[in-house]
C-alpha cells in the first residue's frame, strides 16, 4: 500500500470560532472526565457497522493523544457479519474485543468509564443495556442517530441527528483537537460516512460533505477496495438465493397508512443550544460538486446497516408528511439467518430493484426476529413505520429512508418462530396500502 504521512485535518475557512469553541469544550470535558480514569471502554452499538467501526478508531487515537495516561479498549456485544464490515474491523481495528451479553455485567466492572460511538445510553442496542451500569455515569456519547425524549443522557452528550454519519463528528473532533491521522484511519473515517450516507446520497450534510472530500485525498486506495471488494463465502450466494426464493412483490392499493400511535410517547429529543444547526450556516459556503463527487466515488452497494444497529430506541426526529407509496412492495423472508445483518444486506440489494418503493426484509436469527425496511423516497418515514410494527414487545429505530428492528422470541419452537415472522407480513402491508395484495413471487414475475 501507497506510504501517505499523518496528516490534521483542516476545517474550511468559514468555520466559524463559535463553532471551533463549543467542539474545543467538548473534547476538554471528555479529557477533564478521564483525568482520573485508568481503563476507559469505547463501546459500540451490537454488531457494528463501518461507521461505528471508524469512529470508535477515531475516538481511541484522540484520546491516545489527549488523554495519554488513560488505557483505551474498543469493544461492542454482537456480531460483525457482514463480509465489508468484517473486514474492515480485522484492518483497523484488530485489537477490538466482544463483549458477550452473557457475561457483560462482569466485563463491564473491570472498567472505570465507558463512552458510546454511534449509539445513545437510552439505546436498546449495546451491552449496557441489560446490565446494572448506571448509564446516566457514560462519560460521553457521541451519535447521529434521531433521539426519544429521555432525561438519560451520558455527560458529554453529543447527538446530531442531522448529520449522516457519526464518523462525520468525530472527523470534526480531530481537527479542532489537531490530532494528526494516518491513511488507515481517514480510509476508515472515508468509508464509514461513504457507507452510511451512500456516497453522500443520502441524509447527507454540509458537514458530512466536509469530511467526505477532505478525507478522500488521504485514503489508501488499496485498502479501500480490499474492503468494499472482499471475496465472499459460496454460504453467502446461497442466503442470497434463499432470499430471492422467499421474495414477494405487492403492489399497493390503498394510501400509505402509517401510525402515530407512538408520537406522544417517543417525540423527539430537544437537542441542546449548542447542537444547533449552526455549522450549517459555517459551512454554507464551502463549495463542492456533491453530485458528481458521489457519483464518481459512491458504490453500488454499501457495507452500512447503521439504522439496523440503532434499532434499539432511536426515534425519527424528521418533520416530513409521510410520502405515498407509488411503487412495488417487496417483501423478504429469512427463516434461518447466518448472522443478524443479512436482513439489511438483503434488503440494501432489493432497494435496487426497479419500481420498488419499499423493502421489508424479516429473518430470523437464534431467539430473534429481524425486521429491516428501506424506503425510496426521503420523507418515507421508514422509522415511524417500524417502530409501530415492534410496538412494546420490540426496539426499533431509523431515519426516513433506512430502518431496523428486532422482536425477542424466547422459549418459542422454531416453528413458532417462523409464524411469528409470517404474522408480521399483512401488518406491515396493512400499513403500506397493499393489504388486499396477494402479492406475486419474485422469481415467477415478470
């Protein structure tokens, strides 16, 4: 791989000095935290993504700097399955260790601190969860996903849901810190935001763009593409067939009737005033060609599954009416998956299929059922809509256009199981208008 030296990176000429301050304070609150601290935990959500990945690295080389005295360990509780994200995490991040669920509460004693990469405290999605660690006492959280209403929040609590990815914020740390990266990290920081914002795509900001094009002059190319083009098990292909197989188009008859049953109780989270969206109007002019630099550099598929790790309690803070649905349903049943993001791998590819609106991927996986969606159009409200399918006995989370959940099925048969997963079907068509559907078979259709 090419030799390209550390490098700081540079904020735009119109970042403006109250912006530079408030991130400043940040960064010195968390180094105030650890001054006492001997073996911090960076955490990150359960099966974590490129995003998380990149930004926990991140996070570890500004404190390795800033806070020098302190041990840093990166951890997350699940599984990283998917081949890209696997990959990524064995090149950059060797060293990270998993946390079992089973023995998480010990674990986590052996630590003074904990800090949490993309994902909240109030999140169903990482180790602390169902352990007794008083989640008000995480040092810091930093994340972009949309927040619930909830007084539980880590002392540093950075949560910006209008950026694209939690990579994005801690490329902002690094270069208020002026901590030097090498091309490892900025491929990795790269390839989080790539992934997580579709090449700049997709719930993209003026921040998010920033980084995106900074970065990219600093990559390793070669590591790059051993990333996003890793060789891939002849088992994948045949989860892939086994999706297809069990793929059901429905074509919609009635208004998108998604409900807000949940509103009340999961309104959004008032961010604080320094979260505001005050860097938009720093960075408004810095200008570049989102378009042709997102064409040029995005891929065809992306590694990120980011809203299905936020599925534990995140909720979607965007304003939009909810859109009709004007295209196919397509609907995926994963009775028995290898690993818990095959759903959202299955149904990023059926995203890409002609005059579908909407993607519903439901699998199986142990005692859990995984609900994963995509939407086409952004004011989807692709969140909304699943956490009214999980409803109380479930956590589910997500933007407009990308979201997951999970459903626990314990003490049940795999038989049970599997009608647990049919049962989801017409409520999901229900709520999308295609209820009186009975839908056609990928593979017979034409």
């Amino acid at each position: 791989m090419e030799e390209k030296p550390n490098s700081v990176l540079t904020l735009p000429d119109d970042y403006s000095s109250r912006r530079r301050s408030s991130t400043e304070k940040r960064v010195q609150q968390i180094v105030e935290l650890l001054d006492k601290k001997d073996n911090v935990l960076v955490l990150m959500h359960n099966d974590p993504d490129p995003d998380a990945i990149a930004s926990a690295r991140a996070l570890e080389e500004l404190l390795r700097m800033h806070a020098p005295t302190t041990e840093v360990t990166l951890g997350h509780g699940g599984i990283i399955g998917r081949a890209e994200n696997s990959t990524m995490a064995g090149l950059v991040m060797p060293h990270g260790v998993r946390i079992p669920q089973r023995s998480a509460s010990e674990r986590i004693m052996m630590f003074d601190g904990v800090m949490l990469v993309d994902t909240q405290p109030i999140a169903a999605n990482h180790v602390l969860w169902n352990t007794d660690y008083p989640r008000e006492e995480v040092v810091a959280a930093i994340d972009h996903h949309p927040p619930r209403r909830s007084q539980l929040r880590a002392k540093v609590h950075d949560v910006r849901p209008e950026v694209g990815a939690s990579a994005t914020i801690m490329c902002e740390y690094l270069a208020v810190a002026d901590v030097p990266i090498d091309a490892q990290l900025a491929t990795a920081l790269f390839y989080g935001i790539k992934s997580d914002t579709l090449g700049l795509s997709r719930h993209t900001s003026d921040l998010d763009i920033w980084a995106y094009s900074t970065l990219r002059h600093l990559i390793q190319t070669e590591l790059l593409n051993r990333i996003e083009h890793v060789q891939l098990p002849r088992t994948y292909f045949r989860s892939i067939s086994d999706a297809l197989a069990n793929t059901t188009i429905y074509t919609v008859s009635a208004p998108l009737a998604v409900e807000d049953e949940l509103e009340e109780e999961e309104a959004e989270e008032s961010q604080d005033g320094e979260q505001d969206d005050s860097y938009r109007s720093d960075l408004q002019r810095f200008d570049l060609d989102i378009f042709a630099l997102s064409r040029m550099l995005a891929p065809d598929t992306s590694g990120s599954s980011s809203l299905d790790q936020a599925d534990g309690s995140e909720e979607d803070d965007e304003e939009e009416e909810a859109a009709e649905v004007t295209g196919d349903i397509a609907v995926s049943l994963l009775f028995d998956m290898p690993r818990p993001d095959m759903a959202a791998e299955v149904a990023d590819l059926l995203m890409r299929m002609e005059n579908v609106s909407w993607v519903v991927c439901l699998g199986i996986f142990e005692e859990v059922g995984v609900m994963s969606v995509r939407a086409a159009d952004s004011n989807a409200r692709a969140g909304r809509l699943v956490r009214v399918i999980a409803g109380r006995n479930g956590s589910a989370g997500g933007h407009n256009t990308m979201a997951g959940g999970r459903i626990h099925l314990p003490n049940k048969t795999p038989a049970e199981r599997i009608a647990e997963l049919h049962a989801l079907v017409p409520r999901f068509l229900k709520e999308l208008g295609a209820g009186e559907d009975v839908g056609v078979p990928l593979l017979e259709s034409k």
